[in-house]
C-alpha cells in the first residue's frame, strides 16, 4: 500500500458526515493523530481553533496573511505560549492549561520561512546540531544518506552564506528531518525563493509526501502549493477556521470560493493509463472517467495528481462536436454558486448522468452562459477542459 | 627609564585590569542579555544606570562608592559583617569601583550583539532540541563573538586608562593601589618629566594598540555593535 492510499485512508477516517463544517467542533481527543485546541490573542487578533488532523500526511493551513495560520504553527511548535490550549500528538500532550513544555522537548521539525542556517556552521555543522541533541549522537552515515536524498551532499563542507536560497531551504529540512520529528512543521518555505527556486524544491517536497511517515503542518497562502501537496486542508480566516476536509473536497467547495478567487479549481488523484509516445499525450484515470494531458514520460500505472483550474472548463449540453479541446467529459451538475458580479462556478462529478460519485471539477462560466445552457442542479452536462497541469 | 615602583605600578595595573575584565564579562553578559530580551518596565531605568559612568565625572562616582564602601556604609557593613575589612584603599575596592566605572563598555557591545542576532536563530536552536543554557554556547556565543571581545577590550583599556575613581577610592598606596595613571601623576608632581614621558608613552602607544587591534582583527566591530 503506497503513501497515498494510506493517507486517503487517513482523510477518510478524519472525514465528517457529508462536507466538513463551516466552523470547528469540539471533539474527543483521538490517540493518533494531531489534537489542536488553542485559543491565543494579543491586541487586535485572536486565534481560537479547534481541530483534529490525520496522523499522516500533509495537511495544509490555508489562508491569506493576518488569518492566523503561523500564529497557530507557533503554538503548536512551543514558540509561542497560547493562554489556553490543549496540543496533543498521537496522544502526548505538549500543552494543556499551565503544562508547558517547552520548544526544545517538542519533537517537532520545523522549517522556517526564511533560510534560517547558522551561519557560523558549516553544512555539515547544520545538519548534526539537532540530530546531536535529538538522538544523543552523530551518525555520519545518516547525514550523508539525507544530504543525498536533498541534492545537498556536494555543499557539506560549506558555510551557509554561499548556498542559494533553494539550497539553504533544502539544507533547513534535512536539518529538521534528521532529528527523527514525530511532526514536521512547515511555515511557508518556498515564500521567499523566486518561482525557480521553487520549482527546484517541489519535487523534493512531493518526496517527502509520499515517503514521510509522520504528519506534516504546511502552512501557505498558494492556492498551487496547497492544491500539489495537501492530502488535508484547513482553510483559515481571521484566527478562525473557515473549513477543513480533504483536499479535493475543500478546493472544490463553492461556499468558499472567496478564498480561491481566480485560482479555484479541482485536484483529481489519478493514475496513469496509457501512453501515447507519438502525440507526447497520457490518458490518466480517476472515479468516473479520464483526461488526456501532454506529455508521455509517466509509468503507466504510476499515480499522479493533475488539477483543473475552474476556468479552463466550459460546459456543453449536447455532446460536442469535432474540436481541437481534447478532453470533453459527460459530468452531472451538484452545485450552481453565483460570484455576484459576471460569473458562476458550477461544481460536477465527472461520469455520466445521475452518477454522484465521481470525481469533482469545478467550472467557472459567466451568468449568460448559465441562463443560455439553462443549466440546474442534476442535469447532464458535457464538460469541456482546456488545460490540465499534472502537479506530481 | 623606568623604576622599580614604576614596574609595581605596571603590574598592579595590568592585575587590576584584567580581574576587572573577567568579572566585567561574567556580570555584565546576564545583564546584557536581559536588557537585550526584556520587556520590563524597568529596562529603560537600568539601562541609564547602566551608561551613568558614561556621563558621570569619576570624582563622583568615586565619592559615593567611597561612601557605599566605607564603615557606615550599607556595602562596608556587609564587608565587615563578612570578615572582609572595609574596601576602600584596597585592591579589591579598586576592582568594585572599576568593574562599577567600566560596566557600560562591557554591557553595551555585547548586549548590541545579542539584539543584532535576533531571536530567530534561538527560536531555530530551539526547534533543533537545543535548552537555553546549550543555545546560547552554542549558537549565541559564537555568533555574538565579536561583541564579546569587543567588550573584554574596552572594559580592559577602560580600566587601565581610570585615574579619578582609582584616586578617590584606592588613594595612592604604592603596591596596592597606586596604578599607572596615578604613577605618572605622581611623577610630574615631583617634576620627573623623563620618567612621566616614559610611562605616558607607554600607555600612548598601549592604546593605540589595543584599539587598532579591535578595529583590524575584528572587521565585524561596526556591524555588531550597529
């Protein structure tokens, strides 16, 4: 059983009856898993969440600057001290009322936005000073294998200050990762790297995602991160949480497309099924149907995530004609949301008609086109998708 | 050339200075760091207490640690209730009232270092399982280095350039007390230029020195200390 399938196992169990709610329940504290209680203020912003995330896997916290989402990171990691909170891992309690326990017995890993390298160590320097402190010793082997596993084995023996800013944040994880975390927490790590830099890292983060054992809190406001990394995502507002759930669940749920504006769009979890090497074109499949995307590098049977943006889909009532659109799936309408000004977003599960359980796409057309098509909930609908961006 | 009690002169101030110097960094590196990291309310009035030397003629300074010291005072009853004498015109009353004098070059560089770092480098030290006290050997301590002996430095040449408290607290007990400075006072008061010239070239030279020592081998000092 791949990563994946493990993690979904986890998104599975972690899921509410029907869609997850708009504000957080109180529940029991589970002995896996992350338990978060906090309540934390200070002038003019007040933090006050209550969530239980899966045991594995990436759950991102999503949300725009000021939403809270590091603020809570911080609790959770020990650096800053909420004044009520119960933060509990697979069933330890780090924090409850007055028990504390300090940053530094927390076994988290924590990367930091910016490189945060000592400068007055090596590479190497970097990467033994947690697992000295964590596993009581150096084990060289260890460093090694992790420096190879981060493209960092080559910059061992040099100080931080010539490293560019992808190779420091690659160091920063591997420095956290070699201290065994039981919890890695990531606050916005790509945030400072150009978008070279960070094409640079994703691959080694969508690594970490399929091999990682342990639960992992990524914290950005990237609708592209959180739609490539997240098994799990919690959506945050104003120090509150606005919904949490599956990823593919969360991305797509209409009520929230505030939070995604321009950058609405599905995640399908998919896997490759066939190839086709002269037009450089793989058909993925996923519940209820199958796309083609560009490109013929992938195994087949290898797992991938593709995503649709909501505006790169447009909708057809009669099966299309001959066109140059590849991919035209039969989908049934669940959901129709008006934007307020020109557009709607219209939520389907692809497959044919009277189908619900097929995956989710989102499309975003304008309110003439809805009253053109005279488009309602449960009606049949033949989905048009422009472009699909194969994200692992 | 010089005489056997300007060498006892030299000596003594060399003593005093660097026993000045060792006890400078032990209580001047808490200080320093909590006047770094606190958010007291009294962290403005420690501070200037701190920089009074700075302002301050020594000859007042002098003249209540004098009086602080002495048999009624609250530091010369605890000395005596101890079984250690009265301080004033001893070694160790010059070292009170010099570790007093020199305080604010000692604290200011180190406690600019340590704000210069930041709390993140800590907060990192911390999520690496790193306590307080490993954190700051191991990451505060290196990193504020040239703070650090940019303070042993001035609090060394600070001391050793003191002539105003020295007088009014150690008075001029050859020896014991009697230091460079009020050496060369000594000989220009008995008009023995020749010997004044060769002990105020020395500390001329001494100090120029010393200062260009911290300013070249410690190329970091102005991003430190800024």
């Amino acid at each position: 059983m791949s990563g994946r399938d493990q993690r979904r196992g986890a998104d599975e169990a972690q899921r509410n009856p029907g869609v997850a709610e708009v504000l957080p329940e109180s529940g029991v504290s589970p002995a896996s898993g992350l338990r978060l209680r906090v309540q934390h203020g200070f002038p003019g912003f007040r933090l006050d969440v209550d969530l239980s995330l899966p045991g594995k896997g990436i759950t991102v916290l999503f949300g725009h600057s000021g939403s809270g989402k590091t603020t809570l990171l911080r609790c959770v990691a020990g650096l800053e001290r909420a004044r009520e909170s119960h933060i509990a891992l697979n069933g330890e309690c780090w924090q409850k009322g007055r028990d504390f326990a300090p940053t530094w017995r927390r076994a988290i890993g924590y990367v930091f936005q910016e490189a945060s390298l000592f400068p007055h160590l090596d590479v190497r320097g970097n990467l033994a000073f947690g697992m000295k402190r964590a596993t009581g010793r150096v084990n060289e082997d260890e460093i090694r294998v992790m420096a190879d596993r981060f493209g960092i084995a080559h910059l061992l023996a040099r100080k931080p200050e010539g490293l560019s800013g992808g190779e420091r944040q690659r160091v920063a994880i591997a420095r956290a990762l070699l201290t065994r975390p039981q919890l890695l927490l990531m606050d916005e790590p790509l945030s400072a790297l150009d978008n070279a830099r960070k094409q640079e890292i994703l691959p080694y983060l969508e690594r970490l995602h399929d091999e990682l054992e342990i639960p992992v809190l990524y914290v950005t406001h990237q609708v592209e991160e959180a739609a490539r990394l997240a098994d799990h995502i919690v959506l945050m507002e104003q120090g509150r949480v606005l919904a949490t759930g599956p990823a593919a669940e969360v991305l797509t749920r209409l009520d929230l497309q505030g939070s995604f504006s321009d950058e609405m769009g599905s995640v399908l979890d998919a896997r490759v099924v066939e190839r086709d090497e002269h037009y450089s074109l793989s058909r993925i499949a996923f519940a209820g149907g199958s796309l083609l995307v560009g490109g013929a590098t992938r195994a087949i049977g290898s797992k991938v995530r593709a995503r649709v943006l909501a505006r790169d889909v447009s909708l057809a009532t009669v099966q299309p004609g001959p066109s140059s659109i590849l991919n035209a799936v039969p989908a049934t309408v669940l959901e129709i949301r008006d934007d307020g000004v020109d557009k709607v977003n219209v939520r389907l599960a692809i497959g044919e008609a009277g189908s619900a359980e097929g995956a989710m796409l989102v499309s975003r057309i304008t309110r003439r086109s809805r009253d053109l098509l005279a488009l309602e909930v449960g009606q049949a609908v033949h989905a048009q998708v422009k472009s699909v961006a194969l994200l692992t | 050339m010089l005489v056997e009690q300007d060498w006892s002169a030299i000596w003594l101030t060399l003593k005093l200075a660097s026993t000045v110097t060792v006890l400078l960094l032990l209580l001047g590196t808490p200080l320093a760091w909590w006047l770094a990291n606190t958010h007291s309310r009294l962290r403005g009035t420690v501070s200037a207490l701190v920089s009074m030397p700075l302002v301050l003629p020594p000859t007042v300074l002098g003249f209540y640690l004098l009086l602080l010291m002495g048999p009624n005072g609250p530091l010369g009853k605890l000395t005596q209730w101890l079984g250690l004498g009265l301080l004033p015109f001893t070694f160790w009353g010059l070292v009170v009232a010099s570790t007093f004098y020199s305080l604010p070059f000692v604290v200011q560089p180190i406690q600019n270092a340590i704000e210069a770092i930041g709390v993140r480098p800590r907060e990192v030290a911390a999520t690496l399982r790193a306590s307080p006290w490993d954190t700051f050997w191991s990451v505060v301590v290196p990193l504020a280095r040239p703070g650090f002996l940019t303070a042993a430095i001035l609090g060394f040449a600070h001391t050793v350039g003191e002539f105003g408290v020295v007088l009014m607290i150690g008075g001029n007990i050859p020896g014991i007390t009697r230091v460079v400075s009020v050496q060369i006072y000594d000989h220009v008061e008995a008009l023995e230029y020749a010997q004044a010239h060769w002990l105020s070239g020395g500390m001329v030279l001494f100090s120029f020195i010393v200062l260009l020592a911290l300013y070249t081998l410690n190329p970091d000092t102005r991003r430190a200390r800024s």
